[in-house]
C-alpha cells in the first residue's frame, strides 16, 4: 500500500473515532484494490478464486461473463482457476504431461502424422504455461502479482480442447 493510502485510511479513520465524519461506500471504494476475471471462453464456465492480502472471493464465471473482486488495502492478489476433473482415471496434471509429450513428438516428427509444426509448436506453448501454473497441486491453475498505484488488474481465462478431449484452461493476469 502507497504511504498516501496510509496517511487517508489514518485521518478516515481518525474523524470516524472522533465522530465528526461518517463513512460511506464510496470512501471504503477509494481504498479498494480490484481484480477483475473475464471467462472469454464459450460454452464453459470456470470457477475461480481471487486471494488477497486479507480476504479472498469466489463464483462460478459462465463463458462470456466478467467478475470483480475487491480487496480493502490489499498489496497482492492471486487468481485461480480450479480445473475439473479431466476423467476419473488421470489427474488434470496427467491429462496436460500427456498432451505435452504428444505435441512433442509431433513436432519432432510431424511427417508421421501430417501435424502443422507450428500449431503444434503453439500448442505446447500453451501446455507447458498451464502446467507450470499449476505449482505443486494437481488441479488448481494461479497467476499472481503486486498492485501498482492507479492500475488496475484485469485477469482473462478460456478454455480450449486439446486433440485428446482434454479442456485447457488458460489463465492470464498480465
């Protein structure tokens, strides 16, 4: 939080215990940091998660609907997308190290199947990011970052279907 932050929650407050000044939602609305989650996917709804310092917020987002969460003095945030289960026999991290290692092979051999190179190459760009997203859980997507002064956070998720069925969530807070 900025010192200028600091200094008008401070004299907010101070009228407040004094009781010479009221709050209103528009004041608590100047001290608050905002996140806003776009599902730009179709057909699919996600259900996401954004954490703050101090409280956290979740829904269900349907395909083509946007949310904004609000965190009161908050300094970080993190967005997450819970995956569903991709089949009762493999993990959404075993669907996604799968589809990873056969976009591999197809970009190394793409004569075997007659794969476009390039939509392979794009393709394993979008798994290895998914999975590196994923830490160390097995289904849960994060993105996170710092909030600057006057800037405001818009994270976007879609989904896609990769060749074997299974739904890759794509997360975005940048």
């Amino acid at each position: 939080m900025t010192g200028l932050k600091l200094i008008l929650v401070f004299s907010l407050l101070s009228g407040v215990f004094a009781e010479q000044c009221t709050i209103t939602a528009e004041d608590i609305e100047s001290f608050a940091e905002k996140v806003t989650v776009t599902n730009t996917s179709t057909g699919w709804s996600a259900t996401v998660i954004v954490t703050f310092d101090h409280s956290q917020s979740g829904w269900r987002i349907a395909g083509g609907q946007s949310r904004t969460a609000s965190g009161l003095l908050a300094t970080t945030y993190a967005v997450r997308i819970l995956a569903p289960a991709s089949s009762m026999w493999a993990s959404y991290r075993r669907r996604l190290e799968d589809a990873r290692d056969e976009l591999v092979a197809l970009s190394l051999t793409p004569d075997d199947s007659g794969a476009n190179v390039v939509d392979a190459a794009a393709g394993l760009d979008e798994v290895v990011g998914a999975l590196a997203q994923l830490g160390e859980t097995d289904f849960v997507q994060t993105c996170s970052g710092t909030f600057e002064p006057g800037v405001e956070v818009h994270a976007t998720i879609s989904s896609t279907n990769l060749a074997d069925g299974t739904r890759l969530w794509v997360l975005d807070c940048g």
